[in-house]
C-alpha cells in the first residue's frame, strides 16, 4: 500500500477500513428508498379499493361460480352422460393447443 502525505507533511499509510456489509446493505436500501415516487394517501386508497373489489370478484367467481360448474360437470361425467365427456375432451384439446400455442411465442 502506498504511503501518502496528509497537509502537515508527516507521512500516514492510509487504511481502507472496509465496512461491514450489513451497514453498507442498510445504507444502500436507505438511498434507494429516497428515490421512491411515493403515492399520495388518496392513490393508496383508490389502489386498496381496486385491490378488495379484484380480490372479492375472483373470490365469488371462484367459490361460487367456477366451482358450482365443475361440481355439476363432474357429477354428470361420473354419471356417463355423453354431452358432459364430449365437452371435457373439447376442453383437455382447446387446453393442450393453448399450452403449445403459448410456449411457442415464449420461445420466440
């Protein structure tokens, strides 16, 4: 290491204190925080808003909708009906070209 001298002209070998990495990790976070565009209190609540009504729509959909349908598909193929095995083997194709479909333009 090379020795360099301060304004009083003594010489001083400077020591790179290296710092402690969880200090430097908290500072860095610190800076990018202050970077942040933080929205308003206003903005917060409209997006919390939008964020309940998603959540209880899929939530109703979900349990109430999707799950009624299946329910009601599943007791009529388990009961042989011929509409019910014809429109489970539309979907399995219409889901496997779908799958081939989307990991195509993925791989482009």
């Amino acid at each position: 290491m090379a020795k360099t001298r301060n304004k009083s002209g003594k010489g001083k070998a400077r020591s790179a204190k290296k710092e402690n990495a969880v200090v430097a990790y908290l500072r860095s976070t610190r800076v990018e925080l202050r970077k942040v565009h933080w929205p308003t209190r206003e903005q917060a609540w409209n997006l919390t808003k939008i964020v309940f009504a998603v959540t209880i729509s899929m939530a109703l959909f979900l349990g109430v909708i999707l799950d009624n349908l299946l329910t009601l598909g599943l007791q009529q193929l388990i009961a042989g009906n011929v509409v019910a095995m014809v429109i489970t083997g539309l979907l399995l194709v219409g889901s496997v070209v779908a799958f081939v479909i989307l990991s195509r333009q993925e791989a482009r």
